[in-house]
C-alpha cells in the first residue's frame, strides 16, 4: 500500500488534500469528468485539462468492448490514446456489466426495470458471462479481467471488481453479493500485486446495499485490506435523505488517511453534504449529460442548480446562462443563440454548455477546497444553498 494521499486542510469531518499519482496530483475534493469511451463528449482532452481537472474516469467495460483494451496498450496506453496528460481512474466494470442484468440507477428509480431483456448470462464465482451490447456475442468478465483491462489501459488508480447490487434486491441476495465482492476484492488484490503497472493504485470498493449492518461488515473489510484508497458503491437507496445516511454509513471506521471515493454522485446538493462528511472525490454524468440534453447547471431561484435552455422563455433571451461565469458559452453567448442551437440539433450547442457545466463543477469544487482551507466550510455550504433559493 503506497502512501500517495495527504490531507493538508481539515474543516470538521471535511478534508482537502492531494492524492499523488503516476501522471501528477489530484487536489481534492475534486469532481472527474466522465470519459468512459475514452472522451468527454463534445470537448477534447485539452480543453477539460484548461478548466482545472487533474483527473478523468474512464470506463472499463466499454472500452473492453470497443476498442479492446489490446488495442489502446498497443497504441501507448489510455492516457496516450485520448491525449490526456493528466490522471486517470478506471471503474471496475462491474456497475456496467451488472446493470445489464439489473437495470441502471435511473430505470431503478423510475420502476423501469422490466422493460428489456436481461443481458447477463449467468452470475458465477469465477465471474459474469454476458453478451455483447454490439454483436450479442457471449463475453466474459471477472476480477482478473476486470484488472488485466485496467493494467493495459494504464490508469493512474484501478477500481477492483464488484457487484453493484440494486435497491430492489432482498437483504439476502444483498448480502450474498457482498461477500462475493470481498472474495473478488481478494483476487484482485492478488492479480493487482504481481502484474499491475509500478504506478497503479488500487481503490476497493464498499457495498452492502441500504442495510447498516453489512454497510459495517464491507466498510471493515475493505478497510483491513492493503489498498490504496476506498471507493462507496451500490445502490445508496430511493432518496437523498437515504443517499446521504448510506454514505455516513459506509465512512464509519475507516481509516483516515486513505481517499474516499463516493462512485456515481454528482448533484451539487449531494456534494456538498457529502465534502462535509469525509468525501473526497466524486464522477458522475450528470453534468454532462445534463447539457447535451440542454439544461446548464447555474444558482437557480429554485434551488435546483439547473437551467432548461430549450425553454420556449429562453428564446428571446440576451442574457448568458450566468453572469459571473467566463465560459466560453457565458462570455460570447446568449440563452437565445444556445437556445436555438439546442432546438436545432446544433452539436455546437452541446458543447458549449458543457464547457459551462464543466467550468461550473471545477469552479464548485475549487470554492469548496478553498472553504476548507480557511475553515469555514460549513457557512460556504450554507452561502450556497442559500443563493441557489434567493
């Protein structure tokens, strides 16, 4: 276990710091982009880099899939292959292969999940067989796979394989499931000591559902393994309120001088309680997601910290999406080009406001490190929410 995170700053139970890593320093709290097929969409390597990020995520499943893992180690490795000079995480895989079986987190909450086939094969010790969402092709992927991808992809922090086990699974199913992440932990652990690139730390992955009691038994076992960080996985229950008592679950007792990742979160409410409970970094889609689809992330009198562009009422509009932000979108662009853009089908309209809600996240972020440097995180939260509902 190497010693690459310190903490120089501590406000409560919120903690900035820097994780060292094998392409430079990661300071945190700090949001990462998505670039699952080995791009943030719509925005190049150099531009995500330009606004602040130390790090990206990548996503091992997908690139397993396409272009093959085989290919990007021939062509010099992820960070090479994307043009991006700076960290890199890899998930395990496990939530994506999963979710083919279960359903995502969003067809979970909606009550979506019997609308399509499953794609998983058959759930077993040594791994899951599933087909291909190209070809249907039967594949496979277990806790070796998972890290032989991640070790040719070359990330700067490997996740180890896990179930990603939904809500609406049984306590017993829940915890049957746990135990099998343990003992993949385990393997992973093994594969990851003997073949993983020099400067590849190792994050494990806590589980247990929305039940305390396993939430204790994961976070202790994967607290006494020699890892590098931890990661909170899983279904982290129905509500925000449910969300965050998870989440305090899963941090008691562990050991304080290892990052802690929280997998998936990336609402700006949620991370905000979750930087004053202990986390240190955070992916999601969300804010990229939310602008190819028009919405920028902004101060909203709802309190909702998003804007429709498509809006029929943004039309006309002269005003930028915000009036202190120096985005690119924000300084020569009004809600009414962006809006019509978006309308339109522009691609350029996507791009621009996800630079904006990517400037937004590192200037959120950068705000919070800053609280917690001069101690006054708990009223910058506040000042927040507060100016997100005047």
């Amino acid at each position: 276990m190497s010693q690459a995170f310190s903490i120089d700053a501590r406000d409560g139970s919120a903690r900035a710091g820097v994780l060292r890593t094998g392409h430079g320093d990661v300071r945190t709290p700090a949001f990462v982009p998505l670039a699952s097929t080995a791009t943030v969409k719509t925005v190049g390597s150099s531009e995500v880099a330009d606004l602040g990020y130390d790090m990206v995520l990548g996503n091992t499943f997908h690139l397993f899939i396409q272009p093959g893992h085989e290919l990007i180690a021939e062509l010099g490795g992820l960070h090479e292959f994307m043009g991006w000079g700076r960290a890199i995480v890899t998930d395990s895989g496990g939530y994506q292969v999963f979710s083919m079986g279960h359903g995502s987190v969003a067809e979970e909450v909606k009550r979506r999940r019997g609308e399509r086939k499953s794609m998983i094969v058959a759930i077993e010790e040594e791994g899951v067989r599933f087909r291909s969402y190209l070809g249907g092709e039967e594949r496979f992927m277990g806790p070796e796979t998972s890290m032989e991808i991640q070790a040719a992809l070359g990330s700067d922090i490997a996740l180890a394989f896990d179930e990603c086990t939904p809500f609406h699974v049984d306590r017993e199913y829940t915890a049957r499931s746990m135990e099998r992440t343990h003992r993949w932990l385990d393997r992973c652990v093994e594969w990851h000591r003997g073949h993983a690139p020099p400067h590849q730390l190792l994050f494990g992955i806590v589980q247990g559902g929305v039940h305390e009691d396993l939430r204790a038994q994961s976070t202790a076992y994967i607290d006494a393994a020699p890892l590098d960080g931890v990661a909170i996985g899983g279904s982290l229950g129905q509500s925000k309120e449910q969300m965050r008592e998870v989440v305090e679950w899963s941090l008691r007792g562990l050991r304080d001088e290892r990052p802690r990742h929280l997998l998936g979160i990336g609402d700006v409410d949620d991370i905000l309680h979750a930087v004053g409970a202990g986390i240190d970094l955070f992916d999601c889609a969300t804010p990229t997601r939310l602008a190819r689809h028009g919405t920028a992330l902004v101060q909203d009198p709802a309190g909702r910290w998003r804007l429709d562009l498509t809006k029929a009422e943004h039309r006309a509009s002269r005003l930028p999406i915000a009036e202190t932000c120096g985005c690119l979108a924000c300084r020569e662009h009004t809600r009414g080009y962006l809006h019509y853009l978006l309308r339109a089908g522009e691609p350029t309209g996507a791009r621009l406001v996800t630079l904006h809600n990517l400037t937004f996240m590192e200037e959120l972020m950068r705000g919070l490190r800053e609280a917690i440097a001069g101690g006054r995180y708990a009223d910058h939260a506040a000042s927040l929410s507060e100016s997100a509902r005047v």
